[in-house]
C-alpha cells in the first residue's frame, strides 16, 4: 500500500514546481477591438437605447473592427442578458436577436449586456461584455429628439 501511494503521490509533487512557475495569459496579449450594434426598433440618445414598451427591439447586427491595422478580428458567439437575465445565444453572424418590451415591462431604466467570444489574429481568445442602458417609455413621444442615424450604439467593452 505504502508503494502505491508513492507512486501516485511522487509524480505529483515533482510536477507542483512547474505549475506553480506557469501562467495563463499576458493582459497584453487581449484583443484590441472596437464593438457596437445596430438596432431597429428603438432610438438611440446619448448613448441610452430608448424602446417603447410593448415593442420589439431587434438587435440587427453585432459588429466588430480590428484596432491593429491589416489584422482581421471576429466574434464567435454572442449571449443576450436584459437586467442581468440570460435571453438567449447565438452564433450566427451577424448576430442578430430580438428582445421583446412587453406590455408588462416596467417603466424606466433597464440594462442590455451582450457577451460575446473575441478572437483577433495574433491574440490570445478574449470574452467581451458590452453594457448598453435601455429606457422603457411609455410613447414615441416619450423619446428625446434623436439624431437622424441613432440606430448605432457603441460601447466600450473590457475583454477578460
């Protein structure tokens, strides 16, 4: 018995050396990327999304630009959260998804959050949390005057 838990245990501690001196990653080694969507459905002022309850804001399209010039950047998946609630997922370019502001939606400020999968060329994988606030109103007149292209928002995203 005491041979068998040599031969077991041994290996083990001679490998902890070398585990302990290894990394995961170089914060320097994220992809460097800008991330914004389009969306039909709602208006977007000063960067908040503005839908009125009882429509359906429809996330056309996830969108993705390489920072490093001649270097290509591509999401992978995208997971949809409204108030921190998991909608859905899609891996489908270009990522589009419906999100639906019932007649039962509250009033007031929400939060969309887009989590999506990064890979950019020469860079290690990166996990991207877009943060967009979002204002239920009860009217068309209930929105700010909007710009004549407030269908784009932009958000900075951390990349873990």
């Amino acid at each position: 018995m005491k041979r068998i838990l040599e031969l077991l245990v041994l290996p083990l501690l001679v490998c902890l050396p070398v585990a302990a001196l290894s990394s995961c990653s170089d914060d320097d080694d994220t992809p460097d990327v800008d991330l914004s969507i389009d969306v039909d459905g709602a208006t977007i002022v000063d960067d908040v999304v503005y839908v009125v309850r009882g429509e359906t804001m429809k996330v056309t399209s996830l969108n993705i630009s390489n920072n490093e010039q001649g270097k290509t950047a591509l999401i992978t998946s995208a997971t949809y959260f409204v108030d921190g609630f998991r909608l859905g997922s899609t891996i489908i370019p270009p990522y589009a998804f419906e999100i639906t502001f019932d007649d039962e939606a509250a009033i007031g400020d929400h939060a969309l959050e887009v989590e999506c999968a990064v890979a950019a060329e020469g860079k290690a994988l990166g996990i991207a949390v877009l943060y967009y606030p979002v204002k239920v109103v009860e009217s068309a007149s209930d929105i700010p005057a909007a710009p004549a292209s407030a269908t784009r928002a932009v958000s900075t995203a951390r990349l873990h």
